[in-house]
C-alpha cells in the first residue's frame, strides 16, 4: 500500500504561498487519516498548520528563505548533507533521477532530484514498506536537521519529527558527526561566507566513516523491481 502521507509532509516543507496556506489543514487531515506519525507529532504539526494558515506570507517567505535557503545545515537537499559541493554530488543525482524514472517518475520542476519534497512526493508513489526503507538510509540527515529546527524553536521541526518516526532509528555517531558542523545564525552574513568557503562534508570510508550515508548513496542509486509507468 502506497503512503498519501510522504506527499503532505513534503508538501508542508514546500515554500510558502497562498496555496500551501489554503490546504496546510487539508495535508494535516491527511496525515491524521493515515495514522502512521504518532499522535503526539501530530499535534506539533499542528502549530506548523497554524503557523502557516494565520501567519502574514510575506513574514512565512522570509522565514522559510533564513532557515532553508540561507542555512547550509539546514539545506533540503539531502546529497548536500552527505556529499557537499563535491563531483560525486551530481553522480549520485544522475543515479537517483534513473531510480525516479524506474518507477515511472519524471521530474517536472526546477527542483533539484534530491530536493526533500521531491524525494518524498517519490516515496509516496512506492509500497509503504520500500518507501520507510529508502527513507531510514536518510534518517541521520533527517534527525541532524530537525535538532538544529528545535535548537531554533521552529514549527517546521514537527515536520522532521515526523520523518524521523516514519524513517526509525538513526545512526547516533553519523547524527553526531552531522551536529558537529558550524551551524551559523543566518543573519551573521561573515559566518555564512565562511561556512559556504569550507571544504565539503563527506561521509566514507576515508572519512569519519558513516555507513548510513553509504547506504544512503547506494540505496537510491539502486532501482528497485520495476512497475509500468501510469499512462
């Protein structure tokens, strides 16, 4: 069974607009139908819901551009987390669009293909059990993020809180590793040069060794069994 639940969170993680505001309950309901998030995280969603309904778009935008578009630790784009600017980045998106299109996905946005909504819109296509497989190897990314959300008292770590539940258990020493990278205020514009000048993180064998985001890479590099694609 496929999970409409993957879609609303991601859709909840999408820049703010008029749209987004308009259907945050509706997305909340679905969550809510499903089941699988646990209560208490549907209740912290819900202040993201009211975040998001009541508060003044242009203040939402604002917010959502300081946390994750000006806040490299807090980057939606999952290969950033675990490969940076490097080379290999854009190997393991050529590997991860073929995996989009073996189970009969093809991109239609500007959004790169290992954009935090896109991948989860691409979960919420698969049988449950391979979506929640496919998302664990991702779970110490989806922690690290939604501690320093926490850390900022943002709604929108009820979101991650979510993943993480859905994703299970993270790997502590790669979490770990992640939390240990500056995380400046995105206000201190020097601090944010700075930790854009740095070497990129990468996670391997050579490195601080982090099976998680190995598995991560290969996971989504590998297709799975193919279905038809919808006509």
């Amino acid at each position: 069974m496929m999970s409409a639940t993957y879609s609303a969170l991601g859709r909840l993680l999408t820049y703010p607009d008029a749209e987004l505001q308009a259907s945050a309950e509706e997305l909340a309901a679905v969550i809510r139908a499903e089941g699988r998030v646990p209560v208490r995280i549907q209740k912290a969603l819900n202040r993201l819901v009211e975040d998001l309904k009541g508060g003044d778009i242009y203040s939402l935008q604002e917010q959502y551009v300081d946390l994750f578009d000006r806040s490299r630790s807090l980057s939606l784009n999952l290969y950033e987390h675990v490969h940076g600017e490097s080379r290999d980045r854009g190997e393991a998106m050529a590997g991860l669009l073929e995996l989009y299109r073996s189970e009969g996905l093809e991109l239609a946005t500007s959004e790169l293909p290992d954009h935090l909504p896109v991948f989860l819109e691409f979960l919420s296509l698969l049988p449950a059990d391979r979506a929640a497989s496919l998302l664990g190897e991702a779970a110490h990314v989806l922690e690290a993020i939604g501690e320093r959300l926490h850390r900022r008292g943002s709604s929108y770590r009820s979101v991650f809180g979510a993943l993480a539940a859905l994703a299970g258990a993270a790997d502590a020493a790669a979490v770990a590793a992640l939390l240990s990278e500056p995380d400046p205020d995105p206000d201190d514009l020097t601090a944010l040069d700075e930790a854009w000048e740095d070497t990129p993180v990468t996670f391997g064998p050579d490195d601080v060794g982090c099976p998680k985001a190995d598995a991560l890479v290969a996971a989504m590099n590998t297709p799975s069994a193919q279905r038809p694609s919808a006509a």
